[in-house]
C-alpha cells in the first residue's frame, strides 16, 4: 500500500473507531503496512476527529525508528510484532471495546471459538499479560501470546483493551467486532444475565439515557445507562480494573447515597470525572461535553469489568502502586495539556 493510500485508509479507521465506540478520546491506535520494512500509525496524543494526512507517521518495523517532528503512537511496538510475526496483515488496530476490554481482566485464552467467529478471528483469541502502555513489556507480551496461536486475528491485552488485524482495514473492522460479539457472549454466559447494550454517547442521549447539564465548572452528564446503573444498585465503591481508568479515577469510582446532595455530589467531582449515586445511575464531568463522555465511557467499561470480576470470582482490580502510577502521570500530562 502506498503511503498516502495508507494514510486515507488511517483517517477513515479513525472516524469509524470512534463512531463504533471502539475507542474514546485519543486512546487506541490504528496502522496500515506500506511495505515490507515500514508501516504508517496513527500519532501519539491527538484526537481522530483533527487528524491530518501529514499526522500519520512512517515507522521502521525493524526498529521503531521514524522521521520527522511527529511522534508515532507509543504503542507502535505492539504494531510493529504483528507485522513481523504475519507478513500477509497489511491493517491493525487497537481498540479499547468494552465487553473485550472487560473480558481481558480473566487472562484466560478464549477457546473453543464458534465456526462463524472463528472465520475472522481463529479458533482461539489469547490474552496477553499485562504490560504498561507503550512499554517493552506490552509489545514483547503481546507477541508471546500471538506465538502460541498464530492463526488467531485478534489478541486481548489484560486490564488494557485488544489488538485486532486482517489483511485489510475491513477485515481488521470485522475482527474487531467479532471479538465484542464472541465477549458479549461470554459475558452473559459468566454472569448469568443478559448482556446490556453498550451505546455510545450519542445513541445514550438519543435513549433518555444520558442528559448534559452545562455549568460553571464545565459540562456534567447524568447517566443512567443499564451497566452504571447495575454497578449503582451494589452501593458501593467501584474498583479498578483497567488501566484507562486508573488514569482519571485513581484508586475507584465512588458511590454516594440515593440521597446525597448537588455538594456531595460536584465534591467528589472535584477529585475525579465519575461518581456513582445508588439505584440512579451515574454523574460525569468534564471541561468540555467531549471530556464528560469520556468520563461515562470509561467508568462504564470499568463497571463492566467489576461485574465481571464479581460474577467470575477471579480477575483481580490493578495493584494500588498501578493506579496511582497512571493516575499522577496522567494529572500531570492533562495539566501540561491545559496550559499549553
């Protein structure tokens, strides 16, 4: 594939990632190869609404090595394994899916997958260890895992979100979105009860699920979305499983009382952009409406996983030393945002 071919097919993903609620904000990634020694991926830190053709970067899959003022997405190295372990992928992506994202918290192999599945993803989807993102770790752990079954389309990253890959960008798409349905599917079968839908911020609104309120502190957002209002009925504090969301809620998301008031309500918010208030749902804030969406996406494929976890009775919340590690880094790369 030509560079600027590539190019346009990156931005187009881009669109689709978010439109599909594979991803929120600038988390995920997306590369197309453009020969056997280059791939061009999506760059580090910047939204795929804005993303410009000259944004996508060419990386040496050899070595990482890039030219120009752009840096390449952190996670270029767990793109650059896929290449060098199946010279027939031309498109991988990175999603953060949510019932996937969930289901990775297991760090058990997916067997058995059903015939109709199998044809886009294999007939068996490993889970890679935990690696922090856009470490070593990450990228070496997520070759392991595809060693051991290389006919498989689609890897799940613990605690993290998945990486999935074709020989074309719709064939990537299609494995992505058999990997949620083959997740949804264990979800329900764990847990013994209906999977929800998980909609995007949009579809929530358009549902009466979701209300924005605008304030002097910026955008707030009532949800009461089938998952944030399941984790709101167990009245308790939510733990952390998944890395993004140690990012903006540290060590949980909170569960205030039925009763509590707008106060309690926007102090807690002062401290993280979720909480939850029993048997209602969930409030999300945000400078912007773009932030509080965020915010709910986020805390629900978190809750997601907690239900999980609490169903399986296995699947640990990240190490304290975890979250707080991802949550100071990114208070600290959010403000250096804020006041560039």
């Amino acid at each position: 594939m030509e560079l600027k071919e590539a190019r346009e097919e990156i931005i187009v993903a881009g669109h689709e990632l978010v439109e599909k609620g594979l991803v929120a904000r600038t988390w995920g990634n997306i590369s197309a190869r453009i020969s056997d020694e280059e791939f061009a991926i999506t760059p580090s830190g910047k939204g795929y609404d804005a993303l410009q053709h000259e944004d996508i970067v060419p990386v040496r899959i050899s070595d990482l090595s890039w030219i120009g003022d752009i840096r390449p997405s952190s996670e270029s190295g767990v793109h650059a394994a896929v290449y060098r372990l199946h010279p027939e992928i031309n498109f991988v992506i990175h999603t953060h899916q949510p019932f996937a994202t969930a289901l990775s918290i297991l760090e058990e192999n997916i067997t058995n997958v059903p015939e109709d599945l199998a044809q886009m993803l294999g007939s068996v989807v490993p889970t890679a260890s935990y690696g922090m993102n856009g470490t070593k770790t990450l990228a070496t752990n997520i070759a392991t895992a595809e060693q051991a079954f290389l006919g498989s389309h689609a890897i799940l990253m613990k605690s993290h979100g998945a990486v999935c890959f074709g020989r074309t960008k719709d064939d990537a798409f299609r494995s992505a979105f058999a990997l949620e349905e083959l997740a949804r599917t264990r979800f329900e079968k764990i847990t013994d009860i209906p999977a929800p839908e998980i909609l995007t911020p949009d579809e929530a609104a358009a549902a009466g699920l979701l209300s924005y309120h605008a304030g002097k502190n910026g955008t707030n957002v009532f949800v009461k979305t089938p998952v944030l209002k399941a984790a709101s009925e167990r009245g308790r504090d939510v733990e952390i499983f998944i890395d993004d969301a140690a990012q903006l809620f540290g060590s949980k998301i909170r569960c205030l009382p039925e009763d509590a008031d707008q106060k309690a309500i926007f102090t807690e918010l002062k401290r993280v952009p979720a909480v939850l208030i029993k048997n209602k749902g969930a409030v999300c804030l945000g400078d912007s409406r773009s932030e509080a969406e965020a915010a709910f996406q986020v805390a629900e494929k978190n809750c997601l996983a907690a239900l999980l976890s609490h169903a399986a009775g296995k699947g640990d919340p990240l190490s304290v030393l975890l979250q707080v590690y991802e949550h100071t880094k990114y208070i600290r790369s959010y403000a250096k945002l804020k006041n560039a």
